[in-house]
C-alpha cells in the first residue's frame, strides 16, 4: 500500500482499497493485543515487532547519502545528486521518529510548482526553459531535531538622547547619557534543525517554516510509497546551534523595547536557558532533479505548505541588456527633471 496525501489514506494501487493510517497494521503485530488509544498515542523511541522488515539502506557513493526505502526499490536515483546508488544493509537499529508531517503536496503539486518557479524569470536563459528537463523527482522525509526550551536573559546597555537648539548667536548640544537595563524570558518549542549532512542548510531553512500541529506520533504506514533521509548529524552537535538562534530572537525582541535613543551600546548580557529538550521528527520534501547543460540542478518544495525554493541559471546577456536599459532610461529620467526644474 501506498500513502496518498490528498486523502491522507493508505491504498492498494491494485483495487483500490483505502485504509486510515491508524489502522495500518504489520503482520507481525496483528495478534499483538492493542494498546489504548491514550498509550497509542505516546511516541516511542523504539520500533514495534515487524515495523523494519522491509526496509533497506540506499548508499550513494558520490555524495555519501543514505536513503531509507522499501526492498522493493531494486534501482534507485539519489534524490540529492542524481547517480544511481546501491542497497547497503538491512535498515535496523537507528532511533525511531518521534513525529513525522505527513504528505499534503502531491508529485503533480511539485511538478505545477517547478513549472510555475521558471516561468515569467527575466533573466532566466531561454534555452533552460526549451531544453531543461525534470530528471528525478521523489517524496522524502527529511531529518529535523526539534528543541524546546525557556530562555532568560538579561541584558544592560549605555544610551544616549541629543538636543540641539541655536539662540541667533550659539548653537548648542545638550547630551543626556543612560543606564538601560532589560529582562526577560521567553519559551521556544520546537526550533527546527536539518539532520542530513546531504542536504543544503540554506535549502532546508528556504523551505521552512512547517506547521509542527499537523505533526502526529509516528507511524511507518506514512512512509509507504516515500523516501525517508537516514539522520546522519547527532541532536548534541545541533545544539549550540539551536542555542544561537534562540539567543538571536530574544536579543531581537529585546533591542526593540529600547525605545529612540540617538545611540545604543551594549555594556552586557547574560542568557539562561532551561527545560533544554529535544525530540526527532520527519518533515515531509519534494526533491526535483534537472540537468542543465551537463550540470545537475536541485529544487525544493515544502511537502506540507507547498512552498518552493532552488537557484537558477543567469542568462549574461539578458542580464547586460537589462542593465543598459535601466542605465538609459535613468539617465533619460534625469534629462526631463533637469529641463522641468532648471530651464
């Protein structure tokens, strides 16, 4: 069975049947006596007897990427660099997802998408448009370390407010100086961070933001008829990352209750963060792979909020004619104030 995300069902492609996702059962676990929907519901960081078999590691040995399949897959293309890769081993022993997003973009959204992200590009060459192609395009669960955490921080800053006036004979300069003390706490959950070395941070961080309600404790009936990226950077090694950003916002949000001061230095500050917490996760991408003259190109859509991201090629000479009319038009512009203005 396959895992449709128009109507977030599992179905047979052969008759058709359709079957929630709750229900998705392994053979394995049928005669297993179910749990309560309120401990069902509880994600766990083991897998359920029978929950791996069937699934096989693809090894690329161009860009070192690992994808998580189904033994079915005989052949596969890697999503990230477009060579054909090879089963490695029996996928087992790696950390169960505690979330995952499951599909709502299909492969003709991501299509439509890709399609409507080249046209009506100025600067786009034509001949990308007439000869580019769509080489690979496949659903994968991508790798995220969710945290959550509080974060207090204190902060003190020296300010100043300027007057200036002039009586006829003296112009004059009143300077106030300031201590500026501020606090505050703020709680953050869920700050997404990609755990796949294959794939671009600026790509991953383009697509976002997910909407983590729309996340449900994990099932493996999501994953049929997708991809799935093995995690290969550990939550420890995001961690100060995470930390950064969390620090950046609150220093943001902090600076902006200044109020209008002529100048604002930054004597100190002190963070304190608490309830330090992560979780791992499943956030669901469409990746496209096209070639462009002899080069592989990668895109991105959002497979939740269908938002689509990738770099395209500069056409030189549209870029040259474009600046020249710009610089004409301008120097066109100026001609007719000076002759309004001035004659």
């Amino acid at each position: 069975m396959e895992f449709d995300a128009k109507s977030q069902m599992l179905f047979c492609p052969y008759c058709d049947t359709k079957i929630r996702v709750e229900d998705y059962k392994h053979k394995e676990s049928e005669n297993k006596p179910s749990d309560s929907s309120k401990e069902a519901a509880k994600p766990s960081s083991s897998w359920d007897e029978g929950e791996l078999d069937g699934m096989v590691v693809y090894s690329c040995a161009s860009c070192g990427g690992e994808i998580i399949a189904s033994e079915k897959e005989g052949s596969l293309t890697c999503p990230f660099c477009s060579n054909n890769v090879v089963v490695k081993e029996k996928f087992q022993g790696d950390l169960k997802p505690d979330y995952v997003i499951p599909f709502k973009k299909t492969k003709e959204d991501a299509i439509s998408s890709y399609r409507k992200f080249i046209s009506h590009k100025l600067l786009l060459p034509k001949v990308f448009s007439d000869e580019n192609h769509i080489d690979k395009i496949r659903g994968i669960y991508i790798p995220y370390w969710l945290y959550s955490g509080k974060l207090t921080s204190e902060y003190s800053f020296s300010a100043t407010k300027i007057k200036t006036w002039s009586d006829g004979n003296y112009n004059y300069t009143d300077t106030s100086f300031y201590d500026v003390e501020r606090a505050g706490s703020e709680a953050y959950e869920n700050v997404p961070s990609d755990a796949s070395k294959e794939m671009p941070d600026d790509l991953m961080e383009s697509i976002e933001p997910f909407d983590f309600k729309e996340a449900v404790p994990f099932n493996g009936g999501y994953l049929a008829g997708f991809l799935a990226n093995r995690y290969d950077v550990r939550a420890e090694d995001t961690e100060e990352r995470i930390r950064q950003r969390m620090e950046s916002t609150i220093e943001y949000d902090i600076k902006n209750t200044l109020g209008s001061y002529e100048t604002i230095n930054e004597k100190s500050h002190h963070h304190n963060l608490t309830n330090f917490s992560h979780k791992y996760a499943l956030y669901p991408v469409w990746l496209l792979n096209t070639t462009f003259r002899g080069k592989s190109n990668l895109f991105a859509m959002n497979g939740q909020t269908g938002k689509f991201v990738g770099n395209l090629p500069v056409s030189v000479p549209k870029a040259v004619i474009l600046y020249l009319a710009s610089a004409v038009g301008f120097t066109f512009l100026s001609i007719i104030v000076i002759i309004m203005f001035f004659l």
